[in-house]
C-alpha cells in the first residue's frame, strides 16, 4: 500500500491532482488512522487508466473507470395492440371529419367574397351608366352653345363699360410716338 505522494511521484503529477481524480470518479480508497488515502495496486491501475483517458483528450467527467453496466430499458405500450389499431382509426375518422369541414367553411367564405364582388361591380357600373348619361347631357349643352352665334348673345361686362380702345392707343402714342 502506498501514500498519495508515493503514487503522485510514481504517476508524474501532484498529490492535489491524485486526490482531485479521488473525489471525482467516486473511487473508493481506504485511509489509514490519520485519514490519508492508502492505495493499493489496484488503485494504482485505475489512476493509470484515468491518466490515460485525459491524455487521450477526454474531460474529468467523462472519464470511465474499469467496465460500467449498461442500463437497458423496455418501453412498455401503452395501449394494447388491438385498441392500438382503434385509436388509429379513431383519429383518422377525426382528420377526415376536419378536413371536410375546413373544405365546406373555405368554400362559403369564397361564395361570400364571390357575392360582395358582384355587388362591388353592379355599384360601380350604375356609376359609370350615370357618368354616361352627366356626359351626353354636358355634350348635347356645349352642342347648343355653339349654335348661338355671337350677334345674338349681348354683351355683359358686369355693369361695366366698353373699354375704351382709343385711350389705350393714345397712352401707348404718348409713350412711344
């Protein structure tokens, strides 16, 4: 049986470490009356293998001492294989049903934007048919106009009088004559 200076000395590293490796793989030393690790040659090996798996580029707590047990478990069903297969349809009948129905609501929401339309376009050629017609009539106004002849419509300057052509000229004379 040797101390942990004697295996630090034996392994290249320090006591600190050996005692570090100790705590963390939960390796199972005994300790003599002063409560120092005694290690066997046993022990001696699994610190070689831990040395081993860190130089091997492994991280503390991934190192494994010796062979571990693998745990196997068994998933249980939870429903028998029988009501199993009755579930299954269960849920089929129910997507079916879904999607029959999402079918019937996406076709009335289309009947429904389909009437609102028709009703936008009838709106919108009532306006056109009554623009035509605010058309014709302006038309027909102008038309009408044209035919009355200036002789016939007097003049109105609002209660104001002729402008008096002659003083226009006879500024401009003054001006550039």
């Amino acid at each position: 049986m040797k101390n942990s200076g004697a295996v630090a000395n034996e392994l290249g590293i320090s006591q600190s470490t050996v005692q570090r490796w100790v705590t963390a793989c939960n390796m199972k030393i005994e300790r003599n009356s002063h409560g120092h690790y005694l290690f066997t040659d046993e022990n001696i090996q699994q610190l070689k293998q831990i040395q081993q798996q860190l130089n091997d580029g492994l991280v503390l707590q991934q190192v494994e001492l010796g062979k571990k047990k693998s745990r196997k478990g068994v998933v249980k069903p939870t429903v028998q294989p029988l009501e199993h297969h009755d579930v299954i349809e269960k849920l089929l009948t129910t997507v079916q049903d879904l999607e029959r129905r999402l079918d019937d609501k996406a076709d009335s929401v289309a009947s429904y934007q389909l009437l609102q339309h028709r009703k936008e376009i009838e709106e919108l050629n009532k306006q056109i048919d009554r623009m035509a017609k605010r058309i014709e009539v302006l038309e027909t106004g102008e038309n009408h106009e044209k035919e009355m002849t200036l002789s016939s419509k007097p003049l109105v300057f609002d209660g104001k009088k002729a402008p008096n052509k002659q003083k226009k000229r006879h500024i401009f004379q003054l001006l550039f004559g």
